[in-house]
C-alpha cells in the first residue's frame, strides 16, 4: 500500500527477513541463542508463506514439530510464556 500511496519501492518478504535478520540484530539478541534458533526458523516461515505466518499457531505444523519436538519444547527454548508480544515484535521488526 506504501507503494501506490507514496510511492515507496516495493520491499519483497526475502528482503525484509535479511533486513531484520542483518540489520536488526539488538532484536534478535535480547533472547537466549536457543529462542534465537526458534526465532529466525519463524523469520523464515514468514518469508516462505507471508504475514499470514506470524501467528502462535505456526508452531504447530511440522516444520516446527519434527526440529523442536513439539509446543511445549518450543516454549521452553523461547523463555516465554505468552507467545502473542512475541509475534507482535516480530511483525513490528519486520515492517518498520
């Protein structure tokens, strides 16, 4: 929408997860390098499916299961107990 609106250039999904990733890494340093793992595996399921991805939920599907062993295994890793400020900062990170 910035893009016809102001006429911004387009910013693809694989350009955003490098910019977070490389460019804001005070982000991604604020947790322990277990979550980190975690995290950057979640960048890139919103690189691969979108916005749409950013969600509690996604740690539910395979991809996340069969390498973590499962939500309750994800969430010890993260050091977190609510997952939703988690996803929100993410987004945040990702789209300012």
């Amino acid at each position: 929408m910035a893009h016809i609106a102001f006429d911004t250039p387009i910013i693809s999904r694989d350009e955003r997860a490098k910019i977070l990733i490389n460019l804001k890494q005070r982000f991604l340093e604020i947790y322990p390098p277990e979550a980190r793992e975690v995290i950057l595996d979640l960048i890139d399921q919103y690189r691969i499916g979108g916005i749409e991805e950013l969600r509690p939920e996604v740690l539910t599907i395979h991809r996340f299961t069969h390498k973590y062993g499962g939500l309750k295994t994800i969430i010890e890793r993260l050091k977190i107990k609510n997952l939703v400020p988690l996803f929100n900062q993410i987004k945040e990170n990702i789209y300012t």
